[in-house]
C-alpha cells in the first residue's frame, strides 16, 4: 500500500512537470530542474526519504555536479538504513569538496554505527582536520583513540 502512494506521488509529480513544460518551452530545461529540485527539497525537509532518494537520484543524473544533490540523498540513506549508499555519497560530496567536514562526519557517524571503529576514527579525524570548529568530530576523534588504544592492550 504504502508503494503505491510512493508511485503515485511520482507520477503526480512527473505529470505536473510535463505540464509545466509543456506551457512554457522557453527555458524548458532549468524549470523542469528548478522544479525536482524544490520537490526534492520539500520531501527531504518533510521526512520523506524514499521519495527523496528518487527525487535526488534524477537530479543527480542531470546534473552530477551538485554536491547538496549527493548530500541530501546521502543522509536519505542514512535515514533508511542503507549505509553503503550513505557512504558513497558521502564520498562523492567530498571528492566534489560539498560540506567536507559534515560528509567525513556522517561517514564517521556511519562506521561507528557499524561497530568499525578504526574507520569512524579516521573519518572523525578527517572531519576535524577539515574543520577545526567540528567539536562533535573532535569528540568522537578523542573518545575512539581512547578505545582503540586500549583495545590494543
């Protein structure tokens, strides 16, 4: 059932998009953009992480520049529990220098939550090194070299 409302309100939405486009063909491709962006927004912002991964997974395949798209689908996936898809973009928002230090964060964030702490640790530690005002990276940073040194012993 719940499927279902997922694909209708993307048809709905691709169905306004076409319209859109259809009536007004001067600047057809940065509105037809302009509006999944603002959809992709409003899902995000109201919790609606299923419809935003699909919603940011086209925009992504428009234009793969954007690090927010892969920010955005990336804590989507967080959300929903799919951490390697996390994970990639992530990596895909660093490597595009897009919140560096929050992207490090999340993937340290991610690692821990998977019980690998030497990963967290490195990614904690990159997170601060990006940004020093990071003190919740700090923390982590600190609080995982405590445990791993004495997991040493």
């Amino acid at each position: 059932m719940r499927k279902k409302g997922i694909y209708l309100g993307l048809l709905i939405i691709i169905l306004c998009a076409f319209l859109l486009l259809r009536n007004n063909k001067k600047n057809n491709i940065a509105d037809y953009n302009s509006f999944f962006e603002k959809k992709a927004n409003e899902f995000y912002d109201n919790e609606d992480y299923k419809n935003s991964v699909l919603v940011f997974s086209r925009l992504i395949q428009l234009d793969s520049t954007k690090g927010d798209f892969y920010y955005k689908r990336g804590g989507s996936y967080y959300v929903l529990y799919n951490y390697q898809n996390a994970i990639s973009d992530f990596n895909k928002c660093i490597n595009l220098n897009h919140k560096k230090s929050k992207s490090y964060y999340n993937i340290g964030f991610i690692y821990r939550k998977l019980n690998k702490d030497s990963l967290a640790y490195i990614n904690f530690t990159k997170a601060y090194e990006c940004d020093t005002l990071n003190i919740d990276a700090k923390a982590y940073k600190e609080f995982l070299e405590h445990i791993l040194k004495k997991n040493k012993l």
